[in-house]
C-alpha cells in the first residue's frame, strides 16, 4: 500500500487549507492510499524557532515524509506567499527530504491576485527539498465551504482538483506515462 503524507502549513484552527486537504486525504483512502496528517500547529513552537532538528517530534516528521511516497502540501496564502510556519519547518527538514517524491502543492486565498503564490513561491521552496512537484491548484477562500463533507463548492474547481489529483494517485503508484517535472 502506497504512503501518502498530507502536510499542513497553515496555523489557523479554522483553515480552509487544512479542509481541503483532509477532504483530498479522505479521496486517497478510498482509492486505497494509506494516508497521514501532519500540521505545523502539531509542532513544538520552540523546536521552530530555534531550528532544533533534532528533535524528537522534527525527526519523527522526517521520518514520515521521506518514507511517503507522495506528499500534499498545502498552506494559505499570507502577504503573498505560503505561511512562515511552513517556512520554519521546511528550513530544518534534511535539504533531500522529498527526494524522487511526488508532491502536489495547494493554496487557499482570498484573492484571485495571488494565483501565482504556488508557482512563485511554495514549489521553488519544495524544488529545494528535491521534490518533483507537480501542478498545484489554487482555491479562492469562497470556493471552500468548512462546513461541507466536500468543501469545494464550485463543480469545475471540483472536477479540476479531482483530475490533478487522480494524476498525483498515477504518479505515486508509478503508473503514469508522463516525466515527472521539477520545478
């Protein structure tokens, strides 16, 4: 059974981020995925900010993301980019963490202006960790209904996110015929 690890950046306890990406995590178990949650809010603040990747918990993560064979990343957008939380983790992961592992990255805003967000600044972060990231998607804020079992409201986005993430299932399982692109 393939590993799927789903890594929340966002340190809201009401995040959209994190909605959508328990409701992608809930789609791969029935595709028969075996799928893990780990949230930057479950991380000792002091292991952050001081960059104590020793620890017990920052290893344990390690642990969970290089034996994955596929990894979903998701945060908000905040002044344009992906959450400095997700930053402070990301910079005490090993600099190979993701290496030769599918990743698909996602972001929630409130402003269709940062669209770009993904490209510009949370794949190149994960192109430092080695991964092959693949197209993310981006959610505007009134796409996402917190309140639904599905949380995407609108059918294309709904439809979207479904292909890409069928293509994510292809290419953790090793069944795509498409190269892997890093970015």
């Amino acid at each position: 059974m393939n590993n799927i690890v789903t890594l929340s950046g966002s340190p809201s306890e009401l995040s959209r981020s994190e909605k959508v990406l328990h409701y992608l995590g809930d789609q791969l178990s029935q595709q028969k995925f075996s799928v893990s949650h780990i949230s930057v809010k479950d991380v000792p603040y002091e292991d952050l900010f001081t960059g104590n990747f020793q620890s017990a918990a920052i290893r344990n993560i390690t642990q969970q993301i290089q034996a994955a064979d596929g990894v979903i990343v998701g945060s908000p957008v905040y002044k344009g980019a992906y959450s400095g939380v997700l930053k402070a983790l990301i910079d005490i992961l090993p600099q190979d963490a993701l290496k030769h592992t599918p990743v698909l990255p996602i972001m929630t805003g409130g402003s269709p202006a940062h669209l770009l967000a993904v490209e510009y600044t949370l794949k190149p972060v994960l192109a430092t960790l080695k991964a092959h990231n693949l197209k993310g998607l981006y959610f505007l804020d009134d796409q996402i209904d917190k309140k639904r079992d599905i949380p995407i409201v609108d059918d294309d986005i709904l439809q979207r996110t479904k292909k890409q993430v069928d293509y994510f299932a292809q290419m953790v399982e090793g069944t795509s015929t498409q190269t892997l692109t890093t970015y």
